[in-house]
C-alpha cells in the first residue's frame, strides 16, 4: 500500500578541528562535516534489519581519522577522500553525500605580528564543500560543489528599485537611492578540477564581492545575475552558480511624523534595519 520512496542516514555535524603543527607557527582547520550514505539499506527501515548499516557512529570516525590521515590538502580533497572511502568499502553504499561547512580563524597580530597559535573566530560567513561520490571502479563519478554562506554584504547608495509592476495593494515608493544588503548563500558546481581548490574560491568569492560593490544595481534580481555571470567568467571549471538572497530591508526612517520644533532631515542617512520579513530573491545561472 505504501513504498519507502528514498532513504539516506548519515551523521550531522561532526565538529572537527585540526592543528597542523610540524613548525612552531601552527595552522588551524574548523570543519562542520556531515555524512549520508545512500544503498541498499530499505531493510533496516522496512524490518529493523541493521545488517547492511554501517552506524553513524562509525561514518563520524571515519570523519576525524581522515582528518588526520588525508587532511594535508585542500578541504575538497579531504571531502573526496571521504565520499569515496565509503563507496569503495561499504558494499551495500552506492552513493555518499560529505557536506562541509569551513569556519575562517584570523589570526591574532600583536604590535603589528600575527601569532604563531592564536586565532578569532571571524564569522559568520562560512565556505561550503558538497561531494557526492556515486559507484565504484571505473563507474564512479565525484561530484563536487563549492560555495559560501551567510556572507552578510551591505552597500550604502548604488542601488535603485523603481518602475515595478503596481496594483491596489501596492504602497511601496520607488527609489533611485537606496541601502542594498543581503545575507549570500551561494553554491557553484565544478565541472572539472580546478588547479587550486583554495585558489578557486578566493577567485570566486572576489567576483561575487567585488561584482556586488561596483555593479549600479536597479534591483537584487539584476545584480544576482551578473555576480553569477561574474563567478562564472572567474573560474572556467565552474558550470552554474546557484544565488539565494534575501533583501534585508532598510527603510528611511520617517522624521517628518515629529512635532519638534526644528526639523530633523534624514538624507539616506538614518534607517530601520528591519530583519524580518525579507525579500527572498534567488538565481541560478548557468554557461548557455
Ligand atoms: O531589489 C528588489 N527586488 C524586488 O523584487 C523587490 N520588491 C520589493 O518590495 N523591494 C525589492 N527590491
């Protein structure tokens, strides 16, 4: 009567950090990972049969031991690393999903010098990795997507938004001077490797950045679309770049309401940050 129409289980979450610390300047890597394997596991739903369930206790060590034992390049090839070990040797895995959310640590400069062992935490924009390792031997495939989120961005004036569709419901005024400022979620799809994952992403995440600064906006439709040609035009091995924006809302706050005696202008100068609700306005672009 009823069909288990899909079925993952991985671990959530697996907070890992690693030091690398061969010379007395230490290097730190802050790793969010999580693990899902999809297979011929619909008997440990259907009957309780655990048999062919490789525990999510196991997958999380797998996590920390890779960290150590093929932690030296970039996070992508840890990620890889770890996609296919759990397709080549679990064999009732036919795909693994590894998702990686990378939080940066700044070091520490005292009296103009950066610390050997101390970071803060920068936040909260975080780099993401997705692999998806399908198959083994000569069928497997790797997929692999890189991207950025909470990346919170705010500019003060190049932004317009006028000549809308209206209808009775309609009260917004349009404007030719507004704060334009968002809170980036963006993933981009690899279609090849890249000489430099870490390269890769600084590239990327400048012309996403650097496109949002300097592109005369006459909405958040328009300036997601050329970040998105941006990021493209960046970096050849990337194949669509996926945008998700919420337009956090500034609103002029209203002076004129006062009955002092002098007025109080407000030239673009004092706002209501308003967090909730939020235009939510997504992209995705992809080479024609
Ligand atoms: O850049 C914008 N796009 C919209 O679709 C929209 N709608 C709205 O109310 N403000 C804005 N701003």
């Amino acid at each position: 009567m009823y069909t288990l129409s899909a079925n993952q289980y991985g671990k959530g979450e697996i907070h890992l950090v690693r030091i690398y610390r061969d010379t007395p300047r230490h290097e730190i890597r802050d790793l969010t990972v999580t693990t899902a394997l999809r297979g011929d596991f619909a008997d440990a739903y259907l009957s309780g049969d655990q048999s062919k369930v490789l525990p999510t206790d196991t997958q999380k060590n797998t996590a920390f031991a890779f960290a150590k034992t093929h932690g030296e390049g970039a996070v992508e090839d840890y990620a890889i690393a770890l996609g296919r070990h759990f397709v080549d040797s679990d064999p009732y895995a036919t795909a693994a999903d590894i998702d990686v959310l990378v939080d940066a640590w700044d070091r520490v400069v005292i009296d103009g010098a950066e610390h050997d062992h101390t970071w803060v935490k920068r936040g909260p924009e975080r780099r993401t990795v997705r692999v998806v390792a399908t198959g083994t031997g000569a069928e497997q495939t790797v997929e692999v997507t890189g991207g950025v989120v909470d990346l919170v961005i705010l500019k003060s004036t190049g932004s317009e938004f006028h000549g809308f569709h209206k209808d009775e419901y309609t009260t917004l005024g349009e404007t030719d001077d507004r704060i334009l400022a968002t809170s980036l979620d963006v993933t981009w799809r690899f279609s090849a490797v890249p000489a430099d994952w870490d390269a890769a992403f600084v590239t990327i995440r400048t012309a996403l950045v650097s496109t949002f600064a300097t592109w005369h906006s006459l909405a958040l439709q328009q300036t997601l679309w050329q970040m998105g040609q941006a990021a493209l035009d960046a970096v050849p091995e990337i194949a669509e770049v996926k945008l998700t924006a919420p337009n956090k809302h500034h609103f002029l706050y209203d002076f004129t309401r006062f009955t002092v005696a002098q007025p109080i202008p407000n030239d673009n100068e004092v706002f209501h940050a308003d967090d909730r609700p939020y235009g939510l306005i997504e992209a995705t672009v992809s080479r024609a």
